[in-house]
C-alpha cells in the first residue's frame, strides 16, 4: 500500500504547493477557472459540490466564493490546514474532511458535482475512485476532472524528450521551473510505482467511465489553452491538461416517472 508514502510526499508540498494556488487567487487565474467551470455545471440554485483532493483548496475556494455548497476532502492533514488557512473568511463556508479519494464516506447520490484537478494520475486504484466518484453524485449530476499525463516521460522515450526540451525552454526564457523546484527524486520514485504514469489518457479514462456510467463521458483535449496562464503552458508544454466530463446516467425507470410526471 502507498499511501503513506504518497500521504508523506504532499506533507512536505504542502507549503510549497499552498504558495501556487495563492499565486492563482491573487492574479486572476481563479476567475479563469469559476469562468471554465461555470460551464459544465448542471442547472440549478444551491449546488452541492464535492472537490476531491482538494490540496491547499483552491476550488473548494473559488466555488464557496461563488456561492455553492462546497465539501472539500484531502488525505494529507498538512493540505487541509493550508487549504483553511487560504479559505480566509470563507473557510466557515467549505466543509472540509480528512478522506480517502478512492474511498469516500459518503452516501450515494450526495452530490450534484463531484470536481478535481490533478489528482486521478496520483493514485493506486483510480478505477476505483471513478466509481466511487459516480457512486456519491446524484443522477444527473456532473463529474469534472481535470488531469494530465504527469510522469509519462519516466516511461516512454518520445515523452521524455519532449519534457526536457520543455526544461530546456523554461530555462532559456528565464521562468521559474515548476518541476525543479519541486523533490523531483522522490516523485519520480512514486510515479514509477502507480498505474497512470503507464497510461496514456484521457482514453483510459473514458474506457472505464464507459464501465462506471454506461459511456456517457467526453474529454476536452484543449482545456489547457483556457485555464492556464503563459508560465503553465511553456512548464508542461508536453503534458497538456484534459477535462474529463462524465454526467451520471438517469435511470430508465427514473426517467420514465420523469416523463409521465411532466405529462400528466
């Protein structure tokens, strides 16, 4: 089992990681992303809103800010307690949990989005975390995740050289480098060891939400070019962000009590 090691890795991020998403609410990027999400949401007032792996809790934020009841869970206590801290005068708004992504303690049909961002590629079982993201939305409800192919390169050579001209890049226009500045020694020993850094996504996604939710899902491929800002877009030039967009199937027998009900 990795997860703590996994847990102890994001300990030692998180001040770090909680330094980006105050960059991203401090220079606009927050509206960016309310604008990208906005979108995909389902119609309706008083959304419930689930943020996996919420990190130091940049859309459980930005979300809460916009007036939606927002849950927002993460394994690593280190993560939520920055995520508290950058909430402000809206953390009394978020409910924030200790929990497992693959393993929610929720009932089913809780909530109408269930949404996060890069944390699917991070996982053991994310099979099994698609599943138990479908099962805690309502039916109709909206699953949004945002993820990228992280760590491909570790295994495949095309990959790899296109990461390290992005180095190269980021180098050359003086940035800040997003990977160099992080423990590249011990990421790399867990993305070795987890099943997504194999994968080339969002197919394998689509292919088991295709399982989960009876295929009704599709992936945004050009997300990326919306939501990042210039710094983000030469860092990970090679690994470009995806939305996977799954809505939760209706029932034939709901959804003839549906029809029956409008007509009589």
């Amino acid at each position: 089992m990795m997860l703590p090691q996994i847990e102890h890795y994001w300990t030692g991020r998180a001040k770090g990681y909680s330094e980006v998403n105050q960059h991203e609410l401090a220079t606009g990027q927050d509206r960016v992303w309310l604008g990208e999400i906005r979108k995909h949401l389902p119609k309706g007032e008083n959304l419930k809103i689930l943020d996996v792996g919420t990190g130091p809790g940049f859309f459980a934020i930005l979300l809460a800010r916009a007036g939606y009841d927002v849950t927002a869970v993460d394994y690593t206590e280190a993560m939520l307690a920055e995520a508290k801290k950058n909430a402000g005068e809206v953390a009394e708004k978020i409910h924030f949990q200790r929990m497992d992504a693959q393993k929610l303690d929720f009932p089913d049909g809780y909530f109408d989005v269930v949404i996060s961002r890069n944390l699917t590629w991070n996982l053991e079982c994310p099979e099994q975390a698609y599943a138990e993201w479908m099962r805690v939305l309502k039916e109709g409800g909206r699953l949004l995740n945002f993820d990228a192919n992280w760590y491909h390169h570790l295994f495949d050579e095309e990959k790899r050289r296109e990461y390290e001209e992005d180095r190269r890049r980021v180098e050359n226009m003086s940035m800040e480098d997003h990977y160099t500045c992080t423990d590249i020694d011990a990421m790399e020993e867990i993305a070795r060891q987890i099943p997504m850094s194999r994968t080339m996504r969002p197919a394998w996604d689509l292919e088991v939400l295709k399982n989960v939710n009876d295929g009704q899902a599709y992936a945004d491929e050009h997300v990326w070019e919306r939501v990042w800002d210039q710094t983000e877009k030469v860092n990970y030039a090679s690994t470009p962000m995806f939305l996977i967009h799954a809505e939760k199937h209706i029932k034939a027998n709901h959804m003839k009590r549906t029809l029956e009900g409008l007509v009589s």
